[in-house]
C-alpha cells in the first residue's frame, strides 16, 4: 500500500496497520462541553448510515516541486465493515491551466506562480471486511492486507472511520486530540473540527481539519497535513445514504469484489506486516528508479520495503530538456545495493526546466 496516500479520511475501506499506543491523558477531563456534546450527536446522527454512495476530488499538494495532483471518483460504504474508492485520471486541459492564473485559491510557489496541476496517478481501494486491496490497475499490481478478527465488523470503528462517521466521544477524545474552529456556533450548519493523533496507528498525517455538515452529519470535506510535509484534500458530493440502487451500476456484481486477474502481481501482508527490504543476499538490491518520474520512483521503493517518511527527495536544478522534469537524475544508495530498514534513500529530481 502505498503510504503516502494513506489518511484518516479513507475511511470508506482503509485500515491503518500497527500497534496501538496508549493516549497520554483522559479525553473527558480535557475537552469542552461544546465539544464533546457536538462528537456526541455526530456518533449518534450517523449511526442509522448502513450504505453510503458519493463523489470525491482528490488534491495533493507537493511544496517541494510546487506541484498539485488531483484525481476524482467513487466511493462506496456498506455497514458494518466494507467500503470502496476509485480514483480516476484527470485530463489536465489549457482552459483549466489559464483560469488559474488569476484564481485567488490556487496554492502558489515562491515565484507567485501557480502550482503545476497534473493527474494523479489512477487507483482503487476495496475492503470486504476480511482483506484490504490497494490496487494499481496500470501496473497491475496489488496489496492485500489481511485483517486480524478483532478488526472486523463492528470492530473496524477502530480503524479510521470516525472521520466519516464519529466515534463516541469517549473513544474519539482518547484517539485524537480534538479542537473547535473559533467561528464556531451551534446554530451553524458547518462545523471545522481540528484534529492531531494520539495514537501511532495514525501517525502517517500530523493533522487534520474537517468540514462536518451538521445536517446530515458527514463531512463535505477533509484537509490533511501529512507526516511527509505534503498535503491532501478531500471534497465530497452527491452523497446518498442507504439507497439500495446507488450500487446498481455493478449490474448484480460484488462492487467489493476486486475481480484481480492472473496478470496481476499480488503481495499479501499479514495485518501489521510491512513490505520489508529483500535480504542481503539478493544480489539485486534496492531498484533502480533513475530516469523515473518522481511519484513512480518512490511507489517502486515503497513497494521494496523502504519506508516512505525515508525517501527524501533532493532538488536536482532544472531539467536540461522539458521531457526530463520531475525525473531522477540520481539515486543515492545506488542501484542494487542493501539497506536497512531505517536507512535514508535520496532521490535528486530535476525540476522545472529554465525558461529560454
């Protein structure tokens, strides 16, 4: 599974794997009447949701190459335990790069510039309550995680659900140390919660914020700031809850069913289980990823066994030709060599090539 996309807001089938670690101090004695009556009617007002059908954008912000990534898609949720995402393509178009010239809400880089805008890379991920399915249909590769029992069924609240659906009070304050944005009324029918991990099981984001419709009683949209210093974005819409029909575009079939042919290179994982590098005497060693894109290099040192908060990407100057931005221009260890589970990998990627 590729780490740097994994966030609490994937809640639709995610389960974050690790050991869980015991929260410093008691929730209850720490957060305010407001709020705790706010998580508490949150738990309450999403707990009839037993299917749950909407549409998503994506946005991941990259400060380093000054880069915004978005795709768009699907989601689907059936209580108590399976979910679905697809994250499709964007067709990037010059009508969409001109209008954010003069857009007051692109990010923009040190030059005032706006970020570059390009498609994110294509996925999907299914839980069926048993096994976790990162899937990449491109590469036709794909990551099964095994889910333990205790992590099962109604169990799977553990996991990071209760940013779609609240956790009771109790739990949440204990998982997350959980604040009220200042502008905040009762009477308002959008709520920004902020929201830090207690918990090691939630320590690939750092914080999050999210959007919460008091209406309906799900969020319309998440921001997360990631432990990579990157940041991730999530708008929601068209929601439907407990429509039978919103699954019917699967014509009868299992839409948690990943339906993974005999091309597909599959890794399962035991729950808690992490890619680990190959031993020391494969003589092939770490991949080589020079000449690739940037994103694709790190998911292939991902997929090895190097952890992601251990890729460092290192700027490279700009590309001698335009077909060279954003590629590795080196890798440091270099290819094929051994490294240890907490080692440091470098990649020096060209950016943006100098304007003739």
């Amino acid at each position: 599974m590729h780490r740097h996309i994994i966030v609490p807001l994937l809640v639709l089938i995610l389960v974050q794997q690790g050991q869980q670690a015991t929260a410093q101090q008691n929730g209850a004695a720490r957060i305010d009447p407001v709020l705790w009556k706010l998580l508490d009617d949150w738990a309450t007002g999403s707990s009839g949701i037993r299917k749950l059908h909407g549409k998503h954008v994506r946005r991941a912000y990259i400060k380093a190459f000054e880069q915004e990534k978005v795709c768009y898609g699907e989601f689907w949720y059936e209580a108590p335990d399976r979910g679905r995402i697809d994250m499709k393509a964007v067709e990037i178009t010059e009508k969409m790069v001109s209008e954010r010239q003069s857009s007051q809400k692109v990010r923009r880089g040190e030059k005032g510039q706006p970020y570059e805008l390009i498609s994110d890379i294509p996925q999907r991920w299914i839980c069926d309550g048993k096994q976790l399915i990162s899937i990449d249909d491109k590469q036709k590769e794909a990551q099964i995680h095994l889910l333990p029992p205790e992590m099962r069924g109604d169990n799977i609240m553990n996991s990071p659900l209760p940013f779609l659906f609240g956790l009771p009070p109790e739990k949440a304050t204990k998982r997350f140390e959980l604040t009220l944005a200042k502008d905040y009324r009762p009477a308002h029918q959008a709520v920004i919660i902020k929201a830090k991990p207690l918990l090691r099981m939630d320590s690939s984001w750092k914080e999050a914020q999210i959007i919460l419709n008091t209406e309906t009683w799900l969020p319309s949209a998440v921001q997360l700031k990631n432990a990579d210093k990157s940041e991730t974005t999530y708008t929601f819409r068209d929601m439907e809850v407990n429509k039978r029909e919103s699954f019917g575009i699967f014509a009868g079939r299992d839409p948690y069913d990943p339906r993974l042919g005999k091309e597909y290179n599959i890794n399962l994982l035991k729950h808690g289980a992490q890619p680990s590098p190959k031993p020391a005497q494969d003589p092939q060693g770490l991949p080589k990823v020079v000449s690739r894109k940037h994103d694709e290099a790190k998911n292939i040192l991902v997929a090895y066994g190097v952890k992601p908060e251990n890729i460092k990407m290192i700027d490279a100057g700009p590309a001698p030709r335009k077909e060279y931005t954003y590629r590795v221009l080196r890798q440091s260890p270099d290819a094929g060599a051994q490294v240890q589970a907490n080692q440091i990998v470098k990649l020096f990627v060209f950016n943006k090539p100098k304007v003739q």
